[in-house]
C-alpha cells in the first residue's frame, strides 16, 4: 500500500462521513473501523497492515479536512505504550474490548509501574498480587503515575511470586482505576501542577481475564512497554523545527532587539543538534516499521531531553527578566502537558522531568553505552538495573 492509495481511501472515507456534521467520538469511532487510526495495526484493529511511516500521510489528509483528532497528547500513555503492549501479548478478547476506545480518546490509560522503592530498578517493586479463585489481589503503592486523575485503566506489574528472582516473579495486569480499592491522590509538581499522582492500592480485586500475558511473563510484556516509551516520548514523527526549537527560533526571528553575537552561535548550535535529532528519530521510524523498537530507541529520548533542557535554558537567557516571570503556579491536575502554550518558565522546569520519566538520562547513557556502542559493561551489582535489561 502506497501513499496515493492511502489518500484515496481518506478521501473516500471522508465522503461519507462529514466531519463537521459528526460528533467527534461517532467519527473517530468510524475511523478506526475504517483501518485509517493507526494504519500500521491489523485489519479489524483500527489499521491496514499498511507501513508504519505513512502514518503521517493519513494524518495530514484528516487534518486538511478539518476532522477532528484524537488529541494525542491526552492520551499518550495509552497510544505509545498500552496500545503496542496490549497488541503484542493480548488476548483477542483483550485487543477487541480495548484498543477501540483506547485510540478514540474515550479511555485514558496510566502507567502503574514506577514504586517509592522502584524506579531504575524497576524489576524490584514490591506491589503483590494474589490470586484467590478467578481473581488477583492487588495490593501496593504506585507513584509518579502520569494521568491517572483521568485515567479509566492503567497498566500494572505486580509481584506474583517472591520467592523466585526479581525478573521472573512478575505479572502484567489491566487495572481498572475505578475498582474499589484504588485511590489517586496528586503529586504537586516544580511547574506548580499535579500532572502524576500516587496511586494506592488496597485489596483491589482484579479477574484474571485482566490478566496481560503469562503469569510470571510480566517483565517480559513489561520490556514491549518500555522500549516503546522511550520511542513515543523521543521519537515522535514532526516537522522542521517543530517543538521546543521551533519556539525558540520564532522569538530570535520575532525580537530583533534581544539578540546578541554569542547567542547567535549558541542558537544556531541548537538548531543543528535538534535538526540531527530530528531526522535520526525519522530513521528510528523507518526501524520500527520493519520491527519492534530496540535499544536505539533509548538515544532518541536521551537527545531529546537533553536538547529540551538546553533550549529552554537557552529561551530563559535570550529573554532576560522577562523569561523569570512564571505565567500561572496554581495548583492544578492538567488533562494535558502542553509546553508550547505556556511560558518560557515552564516549559524549563518541565524539561527537568524528560531526562527521569521513561527511564533517566543515566540509564540510557549506560544502555547506549552497551547495547549500541558495545562498550564494556558497568560491572554488576546485587541491585542490577533493570532499565538496562533490554534487548538489543
Ligand atoms: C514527569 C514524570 C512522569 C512520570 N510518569 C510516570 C508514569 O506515568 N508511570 C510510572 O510508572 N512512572 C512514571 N515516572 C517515573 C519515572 O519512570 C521514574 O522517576 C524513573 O524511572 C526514575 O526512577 P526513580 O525516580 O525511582 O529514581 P532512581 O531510580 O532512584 O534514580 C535516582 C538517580 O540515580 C540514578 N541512577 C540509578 N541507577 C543508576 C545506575 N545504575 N547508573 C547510573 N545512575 C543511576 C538515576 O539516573 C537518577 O538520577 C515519571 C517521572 C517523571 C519525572
């Protein structure tokens, strides 16, 4: 399936389905059963089986008819992490009951996997589930969990078992947020809002049909989700300065007066390096097309945040006293992380959180380290990381 084919079928869709006389959910919802959500999923899934890097043609046909989207940014836990995993090691059932809802938006999903005592060590968590019949028991606490305010199902990795070692005695789970039992509370954060919360689970009863994989898989179904979170929170297709470059070019053009010589040089450096990041995120997408994503994924988002905090402390320098006035520090539980329509304030202290979520910079330094350069490995310790226990 080519591009042509693929406008054709938009085009075709979208004469019998007028968007601006469509509800949103009533015209993602036929979207999706059309194959044209994400086309790279099977027919009957929201897909065509048709290459992943056509994507943004479909999109770009959507977009220039005024339909609407399934505002991606609100639902990204669920787009670039539960979907690929839910795919992968779900059932029939599970892939049929979930994804539809998952890609219109209608359900917003979190990520139960970061503990107080588990974060880089991921595979050290201590949330226990025990089955008593047709059910697990689900008790533990989460933390740092993105969304899960709005959120209808999470993700989760619970201990099955304690007595065999870290990795083995894992299972993934679907946790229905609304079940008794699961209490969200906000986490304020250096920006002033609550965009994660912690997640308390007492006795939540969960049945084994909301099981994701083989008990005792769990880290295994783990490893899909993190590899394609690294990807989605690095190495999303966009255009030429598009994000947090993009911003900053607009004010150099836009405010002459602010300029200086030094900056000039600095601002260009950024430029090139976003640039570069940019069209090696473009060749990650070509990988992925023919495959899973592997540890390449990890250097898009360590690039990606390391520019996002370059370039926001660059904005900070450019603008002076007027980049130190903060636009809003009320306490708030966002239904989307947008940088772009904040001030320049935010968008620096935000970018402190890109190089710890998906996995810290330090980690990834050390995956690429050794999965991608083949450089010795950092000598092992009884707390072995379990971020860099990725495949190649
Ligand atoms: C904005 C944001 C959103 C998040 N959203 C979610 C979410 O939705 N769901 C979820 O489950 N989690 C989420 N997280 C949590 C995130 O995944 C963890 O914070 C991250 O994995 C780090 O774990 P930790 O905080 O426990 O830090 P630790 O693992 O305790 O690390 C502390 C420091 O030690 C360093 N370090 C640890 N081990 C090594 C090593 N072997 N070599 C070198 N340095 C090392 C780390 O790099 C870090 O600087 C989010 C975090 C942020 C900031």
């Amino acid at each position: 399936m080519d591009a042509d084919e693929l406008r054709g079928r938009v085009r075709e869709f979208l004469a019998g389905h007028d968007p601006a006389a469509l509800d949103r959910s009533t015209f993602l919802r036929a979207r999706f059963d059309a194959g044209l959500a994400w086309i790279s999923f099977p027919v009957g899934l929201g897909g065509l089986g048709a290459p992943r890097a056509l994507q943004p043609v479909v999109d770009a046909e959507f977009a220039a008819a005024g339909a609407p989207d399934n505002q991606p940014l609100r639902i990204g836990i669920g787009l670039g992490m539960a979907a690929p995993t839910i795919l992968r090691h779900g059932t029939d059932e599970q892939r049929q009951r979930f994804l539809r809802p998952l890609w219109t938006g209608e359900e917003v999903w979190c990520q139960l996997f970061s503990e107080p005592g588990a974060g880089s060590d991921l595979a050290a968590l201590g949330t226990r589930a025990v089955r008593d019949g047709d059910d697990w028991i689900v008790t533990g606490q989460k933390v740092w969990t993105s969304m899960a305010h709005e959120a209808r199902w999470a993700i989760l990795i619970a201990r099955t078992d304690p007595d065999v070692p870290k990795h083995q005695g894992l299972t993934y789970f679907v946790c229905d947020m609304t079940a008794p039992g699961v209490e969200v509370r906000p986490l304020r954060q250096i920006t002033g809002e609550a965009e994660f919360n912690e997640v308390f689970l007492t006795d939540v009863r969960l049945p084994d049909a909301l099981r994701l994989g083989a008990v005792g898989d769990g880290w295994q179904v783990a490893r899909t989700t993190l590899m394609n979170e690294r990807v989605a929170i690095g190495g999303g297709a966009a255009p030429r300065e598009a994000g947090m470059i993009g911003v900053v070019a607009g004010e150099w053009r836009s405010r002459p007066e602010l300029r200086t010589p030094g900056q000039h040089d600095a601002l260009l450096r950024l430029w090139v390096a976003a640039e570069a990041a940019r069209l090696a995120g473009q060749r990650l997408r070509e990988q992925l097309a023919a495959g899973q994503p592997g540890a390449e994924g990890s250097a898009a988002k360590y690039a990606y945040a390391k520019l996002n905090a370059e370039i926001s402390g660059f904005e900070l320098e450019l603008l002076g006293e007027e980049g130190l006035r903060y636009d809003d520090y009320t306490m708030r539980r966002p239904s989307i992380v947008d940088w772009q329509h904040r001030s320049p304030g935010y968008r620096y202290l935000r970018a402190k959180g890109n190089s710890i979520e998906g996995g810290t910079s330090e980690i990834l330094a050390n995956i690429i380290a050794e999965r991608v350069l083949g450089l010795p490995a950092e000598p092992r310790t009884d707390t072995t990381v379990a971020w860099k226990d990725l495949p190649r």
